[in-house]
C-alpha cells in the first residue's frame, strides 16, 4: 500500500503542500488584482485634481488680466 512507506507519506505530505501552495497563490492573485482596480482608481482621481488644478490656473490668469 502507498500510504505505509515513507516514500508514500512524503508523496501524499508534498502533494498536500502544492494544493495548499496553489491556494495561496490565488489568493494573491486575487489580491494584486483588487490593488491594481484601486490604483487605477486613485489614477483617475489623480488625474481629474490634475486638470482641476490646470483649469483654476488658468482662471486666475484670465482674471488678472481682465482690467477693471
């Protein structure tokens, strides 16, 4: 029987550990890609500040040379 020699209980041990293994690496799969949705979404953020910041800039410089 496999399960009584050594070399049979390190093969079950060691399949044990890849299908614990695989696990875990879909849960860091999972992970990366929950941080990758939220960096993209914190780049969209980024980017509108950006342009809200370009267009004040550019108010304030059509404000100063409207003459009164």
């Amino acid at each position: 029987m496999i399960g009584t020699t050594a070399e049979g209980v390190m093969l079950i041990l060691f399949g044990i550990v890849i299908v614990f293994l695989l696990f875990v690496v879909k849960l860091m799969h999972t992970r990366i890609n929950q941080l990758l949705a939220e960096m993209n979404d914190l780049d969209g953020k980024v980017n509108l500040t950006s342009n809200e910041i370009e267009e004040l800039t550019k108010n304030v410089k059509e404000f100063k040379d409207i003459k009164f």
